[in-house]
C-alpha cells in the first residue's frame, strides 16, 4: 500500500492558473507562489454570489489514536460534489509544524483524498504562520521595550501582563520561563513563556477579521495588560497595531491550491481548535462561497469543540448561513470509545462497536442543538468488517440519521459520491436550519455552562478563585458580550482525557479566563490543557527525510 507522500508525489498537478480558470479567477489577477500555489485578492469577495452558495460542515466524533481522516472526508467530499455535476471548493485550515514534526502529522487530507503540493502546505506553505509569530513577537518585544524605557514608559505592571511569544513548533521546555536575565541593558526580569503560533491570539484574529483595515483594528484592541496604577493597556496604546497589520498584509489574503482531482481548495488560516476556535478564516470561507456553488469545510477535532466555535463564534462574526453538517465517524473510533485497546482495533468486535455508539450519538445530539439533523459517514478503513458496517449503518437509519459509506481515501472523489447525494439531501433539507447555542448578552457563566452542560454532557462547572476574578476584570473593562472559546483537551466529551465515550455525571473546572479581545473572545481554560505541546517519545520528525534531489520522504 503506497504512503500518503507517494500518491501526491505520483500525481499529475495542475498549474495554479487553471484551478483559479475554474473559480473564475482571471491569471493577470492571481498572486503566484511558484508554479502551483498563489494568493486570491480580497477583492474578489462578493456578497451577492454569497447569497446562493451552500455552505456545507464537516465535525467529527471525539478523536481517538485510531484517527478519523476528518479532512480526508471534507477533501473526498468536494471532490464527489464536483464529480456529480456541482461547482465545489474544499476550504480548510493551514497545517502548523508542530502536529506535522509531532506525533499527528500534517494536514493535507489522504490516501486519494489530498491536496497538493502536499510537501509545501505541511512545510512553511507560503509563509502564513510566520507572518503571524512575528507580528505577535513584535508586539512582544514593544511590550518589553515599553517596561524598559525611562522616557515614554506607559508604566506597565509586568505582573500583569500576560501576552507571550510563540513558536511554530512543540517546545514545552518554553511554556514557562524567566526572560530579562543578564544587567540592566537586557531588559527587566520577569515570568514569561512561549504558545504554540496556532494558540497566538494574533491567529485567531486574522481569522476573524473581515479586511485589512478591520484586522488593524482588531490587532489595536488586544489586551496586554494593567498599568500600576490599574489602567488597561491594549496593543493600539503601544502604537504596535500598523506595524502588525503591515507585517500581515500577504498573510491575509487566502492561499489557492488544488486536490488529486483538481477540485479547488482555499487553504487559510491555522487556530487549534482545543485552545482556539479551530477554523479557518472568515476571509477564506466567504471567498470559496463567492466562487463557488457549494463550500467544503471543516472544524477541527469533535462536535462540542470546533463544531461549536464554528457556529457561536465564527458563524455569528462572519454572518455566515451554514446548510448541512457532516459527521465522520469509524469502525475503529468507536470500538475505542467502546473500551477496545489501541492494538486490539484491528478485530471485529461487535459489542464494543455497540458500546462506542454512545459517543456517536452525542455528537448527533449536539448538532441538532444548533438545528441540523447531520449526515454521517463512516470512513472505511481495510478492517472493518461487514457486521460492523451493518450494525453501524443500522444504528444511524434506525435513528432516522442519513449515513453513507465513505470510500475516499482509497477511490478518492468517486469513493464518496453516495455521500454527496446524501449531503445535497440535507442542503434541500435545511435551507436556513442554524440556531446559536447562547446569546452573547448573556452572562459569561451562563455562556460558559450552556456549552458544558449541552454539549460535553457536564452536570456542574466549577471555578477557580482566579478564574472567577478575572472574569469580572473583563467585565469591568466592558467585554461582557464577548463570545466564550473554551479551551479543552480534544481527547474526551469532558475535561479529563482519559474520560472515553460519553461521560456522565462529571464536573468541568474553569482554572482561569484568558481575555482575546482582538479576536472578540474570552478563553475559559478547562482542566489541564496546554497551549504549547511537547514532542512524544518518538516524534514525526525522525521520520522525514530529504535526499541529494529535494525530494521529501516520511510526511504524513
């Protein structure tokens, strides 16, 4: 069987000017990155077109070490659309190098469901991530330079700021450290750290602003800190925000690549959507809707993390009109969530299948609270068996919940036709379905416990002392109607990792309250997530290699 890196280096790709020929996009007019990648114009957003086109949601069960091939499917599915007579684009997320030189690889779909060049969008792509780690480290270094400073001073309390630098890559010896160090010429001393560029604040508000100008704006209203004498401080008083915007002034505009199939795919953006609200920009999704019938999109990990901030935060900010949402699950996932070890996956076991339905079925439930009956596919793997696609595909019509079998890792877009018959079901099923879960007028609590106790099935949410007095700082600075972007592991329903299936009859603990008032958020952080990982045992990166020719081997 041929790796994921054979298939897209064995494939026949395109110039990028005849995939943007078929959204419309004159060459004169392309920004071009080499020969197979370039950047689209904010200008060609168009608000009428928008008006017409179908915005389709891929979300998937609670992730497992058995991987879901989430993207694969929203890939898979684009391809089918465009194979059944439809103009669809596929619109996803920007990898990060940390998951690709970690433990989760890159994320440019699979087998015969990819986009390509594959090597360059998991490896630096056009620049993107490093655009947004430098404008967050600017404003770093501003910050720094301020506390230094005898004339000019603003008169910042450096214990109260709480803005980091970021790296691309997972360095948890980084998350806490004392910077300063070395004379009074080196700066003050004080506690500090590093996030990963996808947690950067500076990500997760380049994908919710709507153009440059607004982005400016938003990059101003970033919180840093207090003064001494209890005086907010955000990045507009520091005069950083031009200088960002200007450091983001490629980065904005949405990056235009192509599948194995030629179907075109925006790729845009990279907030995790464990510690941010996981989708890709605005910009990029209103972009694919001007050029296209039906968009293609994803939201990283399960339902209750990205599906959620997919709809309270990016939908409400960006007007956006969602009509159907897919629900990837698998044979493998399930028996998982049903109590199977990780090495006994690969044997039929029909009462473990049964057992992981649960969690299955709360990821159903928590669609139908934002008003969509979804569509689920079963992406095949090798070894599932008949009798578990049976019982599987039984419980789904049972239930009475479209399923279709999803074969497009292995027979790309013709491997998921069947379910892009069923999702265009659902588009003339749900021509104005979305409802949001709360309303941001209401109280931060009341926010925060709606997602808990609707979505991860919590009984109570607790908070910290700490938390509970930060959140009543933001009130006090006037953000009280803010969206909520709980940070939480992807791992489980509630905020213990080793919790599989579905949870009962547990407690979410809010241990602080982080304000992103660039992006129009507050960050509720639950349990013990990090938000700069660290390697595993044996990273990713072991495994890739270059010879003397350029050629990459190893991605995932």
């Amino acid at each position: 069987m041929k790796q994921d890196i054979e298939i897209a280096q064995e494939a026949h790709i395109k110039p990028i000017v005849e995939i943007a020929e078929i959204l419309g996009i004159p060459a004169n007019e392309l920004e071009q990155y080499g020969k197979y990648k370039a950047k689209i114009p904010l200008a060609f957003i168009n608000e009428e077109r928008m008006k017409d086109s179908k915005l389709i949601l891929v979300t998937a069960i609670t992730p497992t070490p058995a991987g879901e091939g989430k993207t694969t499917t929203s890939i898979g599915l684009a391809q089918a659309l465009n194979r059944v007579g439809k103009k669809a684009t596929v619109v996803l997320r920007e990898p990060s190098l940390g998951p690709v030189f970690g433990i989760k690889g890159g994320a440019a779909g699979g087998g015969y469901s990819q986009v390509i060049p594959m090597e360059d969008i998991n490896l630096h792509f056009t620049g993107d991530l490093s655009a947004v780690e430098k404008a967050h480290n600017l404003l770093a270094a501003l910050i720094d330079n301020n506390i230094q400073l005898k004339d000019g001073n603003l008169g910042i309390d450096p214990r109260t700021i709480e803005w980091k630098r970021v790296m691309d890559m997972n360095e948890r010896s980084l998350r806490d450290i004392v910077i300063g160090l070395g004379g009074t010429t080196e700066g003050v001393p004080r506690q500090s750290g590093f996030n990963i560029t996808a947690a950067s604040e500076v990500m997760a508000t380049l994908c919710v602003a709507s153009d440059l100008q607004d982005l400016k704006t938003r990059l101003g209203n970033i919180f840093v800190g207090y003064t001494f004498g209890d005086k907010p401080v955000f990045a507009r008083d520091l005069k950083a925000h031009g200088a960002m915007a200007a450091l983001l002034k490629e980065a904005i505009k949405p990056n235009l690549v192509q599948t194995l199939e030629g179907t075109p795919a925006i790729i845009h953006g990279g907030p995790f959507a464990n510690i941010a609200q996981g989708t890709n920009s605005i910009i990029a999704t209103r972009t694919g809707l001007s050029l296209s019938d039906y968009v293609v999109t994803e939201a990283g990990f399960a339902s209750e993390l990205g599906a959620e901030k997919f709809f309270d935060i990016k939908c409400q900010y960006g007007n956006l009109k969602t009509n159907a949402v897919v629900i990837v699950a698998t044979v493998k996932a399930l028996k998982y969530h049903g109590g199977l070890k990780l090495s006994t996956l690969q044997n039929e076991d029909l009462q473990a299948l049964q057992n992981g339905f649960d969690n299955l079925d709360k990821h159903i439930e928590n669609m139908k609270y934002f008003g969509f009956r979804p569509v689920v596919a079963v992406n095949r793997f090798t070894s599932d068996t008949e009798a578990e696609l049976s019982l599987l595909m039984k419980h789904c019509e049972e239930r009475n919940i479209k399923v279709a079998l999803n074969d497009s890792w292995a027979r790309g877009g013709e491997g998921a036709v069947d379910l892009a018959n069923k999702v265009l079901d659902s588009v003339k099923d749900c021509p104005d379905c979305f409802r949001p879960l709360y309303d941001l007028e209401w109280s931060f609590e009341k926010k925060i416990e709606t997602i808990c106790k609707k979505l991860y099935g919590a009984d109570h949410v607790e908070y910290t002392i700490k938390a509970k007095n930060q959140i009543d700082k933001v009130n006090q600075l006037g953000f009280g109607n803010l969206a909520v972007c709980i940070a939480k592991t992807q791992k489980s329903l509630s905020d213990d990792p080793h919790k599989r299936g579905r949870p009962q009859g547990f407690t979410v603990k809010i241990r602080e309250v982080e304000l992103s008032s660039g992006a129009g958020f507050v960050v509720p952080i639950a349990g013990t997530i990090m938000r700069m990982p660290g390697l595993p045992a044996t990273p990713s990166a072991e495994k890739i290699d270059i010879d003397a020719n350029g050629r990459i081997t190893g991605l995932f």
